[in-house]
C-alpha cells in the first residue's frame, strides 16, 4: 500500500500539476515545474512526510526527493 501523502509532478496542457496516486484531480496546477516541485513538497511536508516524484515532459520520473519525517528508502541505516 502506497503512502498517501506521496505526490507527483507531471507536465500537462494547462502547466505543472501535483498529483496523489489515483487521484481524479490535480492537488495545484501550476505554470512551471519549479513551483509545482515547491507546492507538491509543501503539501507533503504538511501531511507529515513522504515522497515527491518529479516527472519529466515525457513523463518518465526523473528525481525524487523524500521530505521529512519520510522515510527515506534510499537511505540504508545499519
């Protein structure tokens, strides 16, 4: 089961748009990928943490970012 605080960043016709997994709609839309990065990390920060992923225009994930208190998979403790 995916953390739903997770949000991503995707390219559409109107700007940059923030997403939760299998939502209908965009949480922002915004003109460029920078504030939507912004925006997106905001709001999951607020939810309490989890995972930013940033897609490029042709909508592969290129970069994601953890934002905290996240747990951060990438980051082996141990």
């Amino acid at each position: 089961m995916s953390n739903p605080n997770n949000r991503h960043v995707v390219k559409r016709d109107d700007g940059w748009a923030v997403v939760a997994p299998d939502a209908k709609r965009a949480s922002v839309v915004t003109d460029t990928q920078k504030d939507a990065i912004t925006r997106a990390k905001t709001i999951v920060g607020n939810a309490g943490g989890g995972e930013v992923s940033v897609h490029g225009k042709d909508g592969k994930i290129r970069a994601a970012d953890t934002v905290k208190p996240g747990n951060d998979p990438r980051n082996i403790k141990g």
